[in-house]
C-alpha cells in the first residue's frame, strides 16, 4: 500500500487488492477491485480491457482495420520510433514530467503530481515509454502502472498535439496507436494478461469522452465493471468522505444540465405537422 500525505490528509492508495493499512491514515483509496469494500463508500469504475493472451498477430488481428493501418503506417511511411522503459532513468522521467507539465499548461490542467510520480518510480511499478518522429521529436509519451498483473494507462501526453498543422496532428494520431501497441506488446513479453486503458465513459453527454471511448474500442477490448472504494479511518478521513460526496454531487448535477441542454425544445410559436406516415 502507498501512504500519501498532504498539508491535513494522511492517504493511503491500494490497487486491485483489498489490504488493510500498517501505518496509521486517515483515509485509504482501493483502486478498481472487482468487488465493493465494506464499511467503504464505493463507486462503480468502468474501464476497457485489451486481453494480452495469445500471438502477438491474434491480438492485433482483433484491432479494427483503420487501426491496423494507421500502426502500419506510423512505422513505415511516418518512420515513428517508440520506445518503452520499464526501469526508467532519471532521464526518462526527466523527459516525461517536461512534455506532461508542458502539456497540461496548454490544456489548463494541473502540473503532475510530482510525489506521487516519483514514488510509483521507486517502487518500480511505472513503465515510461515514448513515440518520437524521425527528427527526433517527442511525439506522445505514456506511463503506465504494473501490477494486479495488468499494464493500466495512466498518463498519456502529446506535446505537440495543438500545432496547427494538420499533417503533424494526423502523425500523432498514428505514433499515439503505434506507442499503445508498442505497449501492450512489451506488457504481454512480461507475462501480463491484460492491457486497461484506465477508464470508459459510462454516460451520453459529454462527446470528447465519447470519443475518447471510440479510440478505445478500436483496440478490440471488453468493458469492464469495477469499484473504486474510499474507507476513512479517522475524523479527518470522514471529513474528505463528505467533500468527495459534494464534489460528486456538484458533477452529477453538471452533467444532467449538460444533457438537458442538448435536448433542443420545439418552439412554442411552430404548430405540430401531422405525420405523412412515409
């Protein structure tokens, strides 16, 4: 189990397994378990799974025809090089939090964790692995968790994913598949079973996740069920419990305001038609 500690929370993090803490903490995370934890608050987690097991030309046979294509392609027309680091260097990670930090900074997202980070590092349970162009450049760059014997996506970055040329956008979308294949294939020679891409959109609102699930599914994976699960351990642990629950709400309550809006009401000033039954 990792023990995080922020200014006021001590956290600890469990994933795939049910364990019980060593140190004192006020609240523990369990990370998509294939069952709820008692005493927890748990949600659902939904995510895709690419099943590891076989040839390497059974797994990719299962990719949808464009996929395929577009792996070829970025080997051999685009000549994209991808590597994968399963003990990174100093380097690597070097690398890696610059093009993450970069790329947060344009989407407006939070710097990386960089404790977090390093402590997955550390205990050898991040891979790193990047797709550049023939020039050299840093075109996507991922880390992914090992363990509960799967590869899981957790970070995915493209540093030069805003650039305006369309050209340039079209090689990454093809480096980015390619380094998923590059990565699945060095998870299988390691003797996992299955590659999770971290997450699949359960809802019908939010069209950037939707397509985000549609990327996924050309992998030719399963969606899977399971729980995230919070257990707090003392006051404080409780406390965070009650602002997740009002975060959530506040999501929730986002979410149905963005379906309602996308459910256009007829005008009140148009009359009905009949049907012509055509």
């Amino acid at each position: 189990m990792y023990i995080f500690s922020s200014k006021w929370l001590r956290r600890g993090e469990a994933w795939y397994s049910r364990q019980e803490p060593t140190l004192p903490v006020d609240l523990v995370e369990y990370n998509q378990l294939p069952q709820p934890v008692p005493r927890a608050v748990s949600r659902p987690f939904y995510t895709y799974h690419i099943g590891l097991e076989g040839a390497p030309e059974a797994i990719f046979a299962r990719f949808n025809p464009t996929t395929r294509n577009e792996i070829r392609q970025a080997r051999g027309k685009y000549g994209v090089t991808c590597r994968v680091s399963t003990s990174p260097t100093a380097a690597d990670a070097s690398v890696f939090i610059e093009a993450y930090n970069a790329f947060a900074r344009a989407k407006q997202r939070p710097a990386l964790d960089a404790g977090r980070f390093h402590r997955y590092l550390t205990d050898q349970s991040l891979w790193l692995s990047f797709a550049h162009s023939p020039r050299g450049e840093l075109l996507v760059a991922h880390g992914n968790y090992i363990g509960g014997g799967r590869m899981r996506a957790l970070y995915a970055v493209s540093p030069l994913r805003g650039d305006p040329d369309p050209e340039i956008r079209r090689i990454i979308g093809r480096a980015g598949r390619f380094l998923n294949w590059t990565d699945m294939l060095a998870a299988r020679d390691f003797g996992l079973r299955v590659f999770d891409f971290g997450g699949w959109y359960a809802g019908t609102a939010d069209s950037e996740r939707l397509s985000i699930n549609a990327y996924k599914s050309c992998f030719g994976g399963e969606v899977v069920c399971e729980y995230n699960s919070q257990r707090a351990f003392t006051l404080k642990g409780y406390a965070a419990l009650a602002a997740c629950a009002l975060r959530d709400f506040v999501a929730r309550q986002r979410d149905w305001s963005t379906a309602r809006a996308t459910v256009s009401p007829p005008s009140a000033n148009v009359e009905s038609q009949p049907s012509t039954g055509n």
